[in-house]
C-alpha cells in the first residue's frame, strides 16, 4: 500500500514562539500559540502512527535557524513531539530518499547503494542530540568516499 508524505515544520514554530515570549507578547496569544503549537504536535503524532511518510523539513536559511544546523529539528520531534529517535532518522533517511525519488540509490544502507554515511561517538537511538553535537562526529562518507573523518585520512579509498 502506497502511503502519502508529508514535511512538517514544527521547529520553525516553536522557534516563532519562543522569540515572541520574548518580545513579551500577553500571556493570551502566547496561550493560544501553545494551543496551536499541540494541536499540530498531535497531528504529526497521528500521522506518523498512521504509516505516513514524514520527512524532516523546516525553514532553515535564517539568522535563528541557519544552514547546517538541520540535526536540530530531528531533535525537536524527538524531545517535544514524543516520537522516537528512530522514527525521525528513518524519516530524515529513507522516507528523505524516497521523497526524492532517489530511494533505490540512497536513504538505507544496502549493497548497490551509494555510500553517504555518519559516523558519531555515541548512540543517536539513545540521545538524539548526538547527531548534531559536531565534537561526536567521527567521519562523514560521502559517495563511498571520506569528506572529513577522525577515524581515517580523508584521502581514504572508496569502500567496496
């Protein structure tokens, strides 16, 4: 069964809120925010119970959420939405892969499949937030090949 898709931005939201907090909007609209903010935070938990494709996508580019730093929404799902460390890599991976039409090339790791991988000092299943703690990042492959790697030369050969 083919299942719909969808790229939640809730990070982007929470961010929006918490600068208004600190504009010193009235407690009202800021009540009203969080009223809004957990309506959508049940969605995404429904719909990722559901079977739907959810890929991780927000609003990066800015000043307060810049380029480089999308670990942080996978972070976000995780300690505020409730879904599992798991679920949201899967959906940053290989719903991310199949979103792309790319998922016979890239998004898993299978033999015949490019070979784009992280590798980090901890567990990301356990916490998360080693994914984007860059001193925990051990190598970066990309297309089979070191880009930047603690664990070898960067001038390692491809992986067969």
């Amino acid at each position: 069964m083919d299942h719909e898709q969808a790229a939640p931005t809730a990070a982007v939201a929470q961010r929006i809120r918490d600068l208004r907090k600190k504009r010193g909007w009235s407690a009202e609209r800021l009540a009203q925010e969080e009223r809004w903010l957990e309506m959508g935070y049940k969605a995404v938990q429904k719909a990722n119970k559901a079977g739907v494709r959810l890929v991780i996508g927000d609003n990066f580019g800015t000043s307060w959420m810049p380029h480089g730093t999308y670990a942080v929404e996978l972070e976000f799902y995780v300690k505020y939405v409730g879904i599992s460390p798991l679920d949201v890599i899967r959906w940053a991976t290989r719903n991310g892969a199949g979103l792309l039409g790319m998922g016979d090339e890239i998004g898993t790791i299978e033999a015949g499949k490019i070979a784009d991988r992280l590798v980090v000092n901890g567990d990301p299943i356990r916490d998360i937030c080693v994914l984007s703690d860059r001193t925990r990042l051990d190598s970066v492959m990309k297309g089979g090949e070191f880009v930047e790697s603690r664990l070898a030369p960067a001038t390692a050969t491809k992986v067969a």
